[in-house]
C-alpha cells in the first residue's frame, strides 16, 4: 500500500517552478537595497568634504577676538556696580509700569564669599501682571547678566475695582549682577 502521489508530485512541482522566481525576487531586492546604500554612502561623503571644506575655512580665517565686558554689570569698584545695577533695576521697573518702593543692598549668600564677583541688590515695587512678566523677560534676557535670585510677590487688595485679570502685585526680588575682578 503505497500513498498516492498525485499530490505529493504536484506539490515538488510547485516548488521546483516557485523556487527560482522567489530567488530572482529576492535578488531584485538586494540589488535595489544595495544601491540605495551606494546613494546613502555617496551623500554622507558630500557631506563630510562639505564639512570638512568648512571646517579648513573656518582655521584659515584670523581668529576674531570678542568683547565679554557687556555682561558686567559697569563700574570700576562694587559700590559703583551697585550703583550700577540699582539705576538698571529702577529704569526696568519703571519701563514696565512698575513704581520702585525701596531698593536695599542684599547680602551674599553664607556659602559664598562676601567679596564675591557680584553684587546684590533687593528691590520692592508694585506692578501688575502684565508690567511683571515684561521685567522679568527684559532681566533675564538683556545684557547686563542680571539674576533674579529670589522672587516674592503679593497681591494687593483694591477692593473690587482692580482688574481680576490682571491685579496690582508687591514684588520683592534680589537680583545679582556680575562685576568685572579688580586686575591684581
């Protein structure tokens, strides 16, 4: 008793057409992803001699020196820097909308020397939201380099006049500027 072989011949059959049709495919595509590796490789080494040309470029070229001073806060001696930074905080505040309160020396921090490189400053003003978020942006953002190392604000009663949106606030904030060392 032997299995009929009908089927089992039929299936060798299949196999024997289907084999080099799928190796032939199978082929195409190694073909295909070779040559994209071909493209790949031959744009990144555009790459590289483009960045490479820039880079001879850029040690060709003279070396430019640039001016750090304008992120000191100025004056010759700390009490002149403080003086300094009170006269940018007061026009700051007072370019926001603010009214200046009181400006105060702050003292360092106990974990830095107190003839540090910066001079510290607290000031309390009133401002609203608005006149607020625009001072910080302008200190953070503008030169002198210009800290804000604490920030306290409280809002007002107006009773029920004020703007909900935007509410009158009492801030006190220490600001800290760096001052250029006295050469020894």
């Amino acid at each position: 008793m032997t299995a009929p072989r009908g089927p089992l011949r039929f299936a060798a059959l299949c196999l024997a057409l289907a084999t080099p049709p799928a190796l032939a495919a199978l082929a195409a595509l190694n073909l295909l992803a070779a040559r994209d590796l071909d493209d790949l490789a031959a744009r990144q080494e555009a790459t590289v001699a483009s960045l490479e040309r820039r880079v001879s470029e850029a040690e060709s070229r003279p070396a430019v020196q640039r001016d750090g001073s304008a992120i000191y806060v100025p004056g010759a001696t700390a009490e002149l820097a403080k003086a300094s930074l009170r006269r940018l905080l007061t026009d700051a505040v007072a370019a926001s909308g603010g009214s200046v309160i009181e400006t105060l020396d702050a003292p360092a921090p106990e974990a830095e020397d107190a003839g540090g490189e910066r001079v510290r400053l607290r000031v309390a003003f009133d401002a609203d939201n608005a006149g607020l978020l625009a001072l910080m942006h302008g200190l953070e953002t503008g030169l002198p380099l210009i800290a804000i190392e604490r920030l306290e604000i409280r809002r007002l009663e107006a009773g029920g006049d004020g703007d909900p949106e935007n509410p009158a606030l009492r801030v006190g904030l220490v600001a800290a500027g760096p001052v250029r060392s006295a050469a020894p």
